[in-house]
C-alpha cells in the first residue's frame, strides 16, 4: 500500500481523487451520505465499518486487509480465528516478531503447503 504516513481518511481522499470519483458518487456507492464521508476524510469521524472500508477498498483498487489495519479495524474472519485457539494464535504470530514481511509471507506460503492448498 502507498499509504506511508497517511491516515485513513487522507489515504482513501487521496485515493478515490486519483481516480477521479467524486465524493458523492463514492459516498452513494459505499451506502453512506456525502457529509459523513467528507468528515471521514478529514479525520473528523472514525473510519466506517468493516463492509463499507472492503466496499472502499473495492472501488479504490487496494488491498482489503491493509485498508482495514488503517482504518484500525480487524477482518471478522480473523477475529473468528483468534477465538478458536486465542493461546495458539498469539503463540504463533509472537513468532513472527522481527520477522521481515517477505519471511513472514514465506511462512504463510508454507502453512499453505502443509494444508494442501
């Protein structure tokens, strides 16, 4: 993501004007009013929830995941998967600590292998 600093309001302002979509056809695609969307934008309100930030992602062509982690809010799938085995969970991403992101994508791409996918 080319987000660097940014938060997630400047990040999808930045987005969605580089792709030329004004606020209110972006605002009605996602369900919600051009005002809210305007004081997200500008950090005056907290990021949307986890079906309108994947509705953006969509229509601003960027990863879900890292549009969720700026927006501050974790995929229900994963929260799902940390209830189950939350001690084996954290064990696991404790590992990673100090991990760069491709050995951590490396490791991913193992844990895939040994599950046949």
């Amino acid at each position: 993501m080319t987000g660097e600093d940014l938060k997630f309001g400047a990040f999808v302002r930045r987005e969605r004007e580089a792709r030329e979509i004004g606020l209110r056809e972006m605002a009605k695609k996602i369900g919600v009013s051009p005002t809210y969307l305007s004081k997200v934008e500008r950090e005056e309100f907290t990021p949307p929830t986890e079906e309108k930030v994947r509705a953006i992602a969509q229509i601003i062509e960027c990863d879900v995941d890292e549009l969720l982690a700026l927006a501050g809010r974790m995929p229900a799938d994963l929260a799902d998967i940390i209830k189950r085995a939350p001690v084996e969970v954290s064990a696991l991403l404790r590992t990673t600590r100090g991990m760069t992101r491709d050995e951590i994508a490396r490791l991913a791409e193992e844990a895939k292998k040994a599950r046949g996918e």
